[in-house]
C-alpha cells in the first residue's frame, strides 16, 4: 500500500492543493486572457460560465463572462445555460464532500468536539431543516456557492433533489445578476 493511501485526510489535502493551483493558475495572463475571452464563445461561453460562477476564485470571471454574452444573448437564455454549467461545477463540489470531504471532516470534529454539541443542536427538529434551506439561500445568492452546496451535501439530500434544486437557483440567480446588471449599465 502506497503512502498515500494510508494518508488520512487526503482529501482535505487534494482539496487546498486545488485552491493553491487555481491561485497561480489565474496569475498566469494567457489563463486570464482565456477566461476574459469566453464571452465570445455564445452559449458555450455562458455554459462555461456558469461553471465560473459557482467558485470562489472563479465567481468574478464567471460573472464579468456572463455580462460580456448579456450584450448579445438573452438574460433568460445566459440563465439557463449557464445555470446548467453552475450545476456541473456544483454537483463536482456536491458529490466531493458528500462521498468523501464529509467523511474526514467528521473525523477532525469528532477528535475536537467529543460530546457531539453542535451535531445534537443540528439534529433537533428546529434544525434539521435548516442546511438545506440555508445552502438553498446561498447557491441562489451571487455568493460563491461552495459553502452553500456543502451544507446541503452533509444534510441527507439525495442526488436528484440537489440537481433540481441547484439548477432552479443557479438559472434564478445567474439571470437576477445579469439583468441587475443591465438595468445599472
């Protein structure tokens, strides 16, 4: 068995790894000239921007990709393409932590909180239904949508139900953004 199988918390590891790369990928400029040309690509741009749009090292190229289509495309077609590109990038993140960040993390705030406080407190009716709707408030929101499909990827929802729900927010709120953004322009 390889050293790195044995390694506990690999994924954490490969998680910050991939911000750190995304950090120096974007000082690259030919990476940056790339991202800021998407907008010339029509719906494929917006489906790539989508995807953009759902990060947070990416949700400002994702956002000034999508505005850049605005000028030529309906907001409710960027909307909807590009919300289906925000539910690729988000179902990435959704299937990350619930198949494996969840399982190590669990571990790390077992060692930290023995007793289970804060799981007891999530646990109570008044709490139980409160990730999903929480993440839901967040992956419709501008905000970066990590923490959002984190949440719901710990509460115990099925695949399908977070496709929807993420595809619904995701053409909701990328469609909000951009007419804001026209009618501001």
């Amino acid at each position: 068995m390889n050293s790195l199988q044995k390694f506990k918390y690999k994924n954490c590891f490969f998680f910050l790894i991939s911000f750190l790369i995304a950090i120096f990928l974007f000082k690259i400029p030919q990476v940056q000239s790339f991202l800021f040309n998407l907008g010339n690509f029509g719906y494929f741009g917006a489906f790539i921007g989508g995807m953009l749009f759902v990060s947070t090292f990416t949700i400002a190229i994702g956002a000034l990709v999508l505005m850049i289509l605005a000028n030529t495309l309906s907001p409710l077609e960027i909307g909807i393409i590009a919300g289906i590109g925000a539910v690729v990038g988000d179902f990435t993140i959704f299937r990350f932590v619930k198949n494996n960040l969840s399982g190590e993390l669990e571990e790390i705030y077992n060692k930290i909180d023995t007793n289970h406080h804060i799981i007891k407190i999530l646990h109570t009716k008044y709490f139980s239904w409160t990730l999903p709707v929480i993440g839901a408030i967040i992956i419709a929101s501008p905000l970066p949508d990590e923490i959002g499909v984190s949440l719901m990827g710990i509460s115990k929802m099925k695949v399908y139900q977070f496709l929807i729900t993420s595809f619904i927010l995701n053409t909701i709120g990328i469609f909000l953004v951009i007419s804001a953004g026209l009618i501001i322009k």
